[in-house]
C-alpha cells in the first residue's frame, strides 16, 4: 500500500534534517569553547585576564557553561523558528 501523503514525509525528513543540522553546530560551539578554549589553547589565552583569572583557566572553569547557558537559548530560539518554517507550531500560542 502506497502512502497517501508523501510530501508530508518528505516535509517531516527536513525537519529532522535540520533539528540534526542546529544541533550539530551547537555541539561543535560547545566542543570548541570547552575542549579547544579550555585545554588546548588555554596558555596562549592565559596572556588575558578576566576578572583577575587568566583567560584559558576562566574558560576551563566558567566560560564554557556561560556558553552552554546561551547555546540552550539559541537552540530554543532556532526549534521556534524551525517549527514555525515547517507547521509544526502550537496554533494557540
């Protein structure tokens, strides 16, 4: 039996394509700031200070769940738009 609505698959498949793609990319901020800015690129960024911290130790102890906290809000910000695009949003909100 064929299926009756295959552009609503075809639709439902570039939804997830893209939720997969955005959190793709915000992984990869994350792994970046908490891996890369953290370790190893932390005595190139110890040549700042934040707060009286070195650059790299702030990073390593703070910088990368500050970032974390944004790239939630990004993620929230980036599903609505994504909902929106393909009909998938709440019609009473």
């Amino acid at each position: 039996m064929k299926n009756p609505q295959p552009h609503l698959q075809a639709e439902a498949r570039a939804y997830w394509r893209a939720n997969l793609r955005l959190v793709g990319i915000l992984l990869l901020v994350w792994f970046l700031v908490s891996y890369g800015a953290g370790i190893l690129l932390r005595q190139w960024l110890d040549q700042w200070s934040v707060g009286g911290f070195k650059l790299g130790f702030w990073f390593a102890q703070q910088g990368a769940i500050y970032v974390f906290v944004v790239l939630i809000f990004i993620y929230v910000a980036g599903m609505n738009h994504l909902d929106r695009k393909y009909g998938y949003n709440d019609p009473e909100s």
